[in-house]
C-alpha cells in the first residue's frame, strides 16, 4: 500500500478541517498544514478558534461562520473561492458538519463543481462509538434531540423496532430527563455515555437504561448516548415468520423454497424458521 506524505493546498478548493475534541494532541499535521496555508478560515466562533491556531503558531484570517448565517454567508464564500481564495471551515470541535454548521457550503460548492476536500481527524461519536462495546455497525447518528418532550417522543418512535445502535448527543443538563424519556418510549435495552472524551475525566457509564435513568451524572461536558438496537423476541420472530412464509407461499413459492428465504433474510437456519412456522 501507498502512503502519500506530501500535502500541497491547493486553490479554488473547499477544506473540511476536523480540529481536536479536547485533546490539543488530536490535531494532525495535515490539518496544521492546512490552517497555515489556506486564505480564510471559517468557524462557528472566533474566539475558540483563535486559540487554537494560537497554539500552533498558525497566522490565519479568520471569518464566523454559524448556523444563524450560514445561508446567508455561503454564495458569499462560494464567489471568493471562485475568485481564487483556498478555503477552509472547522468547527469549534471536532468534525466540521456532524451536528455543526457547513451543508449548506458544501453543498453549494458541490453544484458549482468546487473540490470539497475532507480534512480528517477527531470526532466525539465515531470516538465513542469505538470504546462502547455496542455492535458497531450498521449505526444511526441522530444527534441532538428537541428539548420538548412530546417531540423528543416523536422521534424516538422512529427507533423502536430499528436493530442498528443509535448515538445520540446530549446536554449535560438534560441527560437524566432524556434517559427517562428514551426508558419510557424505546424500552429496556444497553446504554452507554460517554463525556469528556480524550480530556483528563473522559468517562464511560455502562448500563440498561432501567438503571441508567435513575443516576446522577456530572453536569459538565457533552454527552454522547449510545443505544444498543432493538432485539426481536421470540414471539416476534415468529410473527415476522409466519408473515413472510405467509407471503411467499401467496406468491406461489413452494414451502421448502420459501423456507430458505425467510432463513436467508432472517439469518437463521432453515430448521429454525421451520420449527417457528409449524409450532402454533
């Protein structure tokens, strides 16, 4: 395998900079390199962004760039671009567009045939996502929640029967209602948060959300929740069974024929599906 060590900033070109979460050690040299070489950085706050190219001696004009005016902002930044100027965005911490401001750019700059050239580096859910010990993939990020509640509810619906883990973030102040409501609307399953990722107190908290819901936590720092997916009980596998052996056979398949598939589609063995269908 090839490794490229050379990176050259290029203009007309959109940079997608991922900057550290809590760990100045996180930043890459490409990313470093990059800061130090393109024309304008963009960031949700120039105060946060200041420091950290302070840090690392980097020297760049720097313009906000916030979910409040991102829309605005984009045919403005899409011009200079054009106009020759290497751009390049970052977010306060760590992936510039995960639950950050920067689709509208980026998609603007894709319809006007612009580079979008990603930058890697640290992110809280991929991060957490990675020490959970939760099934890995496939995963669901949604992100931050509504904070009322009948709309959090609205949402969580949507993942009852789903059997991928969902990672949500969260504030530290509304953790504890937040669990209670995912207890109430998703059920008993494993939980896992994580807070201070790669900072002194980075912690874990494993548990059911039975459990969980009814800690105290720490009410400093960001939370991201991982949830485990919903996990079919016998009783529903052998609904879902009935229903697909039912639909096979309808379409006219044979009874061996149609077991195989629902074996296939269900991940079992054909012996399986045969036991569930004829024990009534």
């Amino acid at each position: 395998m090839k490794v490229q060590n050379s990176f050259q900033v290029e203009k007309n070109k959109l940079y997608i900079v991922s900057t550290p979460i809590g760990n100045l050690s996180d930043m890459t040299f490409r990313a470093i390199e990059t800061l130090k070489e393109v024309d304008l950085v963009l960031c949700e706050d120039t105060r946060v962004t200041s420091k950290l190219l302070m840090h690392f001696e980097i020297k760049a004009k720097l313009e906000s760039y916030q979910k409040y005016n991102e829309t605005l902002k984009a045919d403005e930044i899409i011009s200079k671009i054009k106009d020759g100027l290497n751009v390049a965005l970052v977010s306060d911490a760590g992936t510039p567009l995960v639950n950050d401001p920067g689709f509208t750019l980026v998609r603007l700059a894709v319809e006007n045939e612009i580079d979008v050239v990603p930058i890697p580096g640290a992110s809280a859910m991929l991060s957490a996502l990675s020490a959970s010990g939760l099934v890995p993939q496939p995963f669901t990020f949604v992100g931050f929640l509504p904070k009322k509640q009948s709309e959090i509810e609205i949402v969580l619906s949507k993942y009852v029967k789903r059997e991928e883990t969902v990672v949500f973030y969260e504030s530290p102040l509304r953790i504890s209602k937040t669990l209670r409501i995912m207890y109430d609307v998703l059920g008993e399953r494993k939980c896992v948060l994580a807070r201070e990722i790669t900072k002194k107190f980075e912690t874990f908290y494993r548990g059911m959300l039975s459990e969980m819901h009814e800690l105290e936590f720490d009410e400093r720092g960001e939370y991201v929740i991982l949830l485990e997916g919903h996990i079919q009980t016998e009783k529903e596998q052998t609904i879902d069974i009935d229903q697909l052996m039912g639909e096979l056979i309808a379409s006219g398949r044979e009874e061996k024929e149609a077991l195989k598939i629902v074996a296939k589609k269900l991940g079992v063995h054909k012996s399986e599906v045969y036991k569930a269908y004829k024990i009534k």
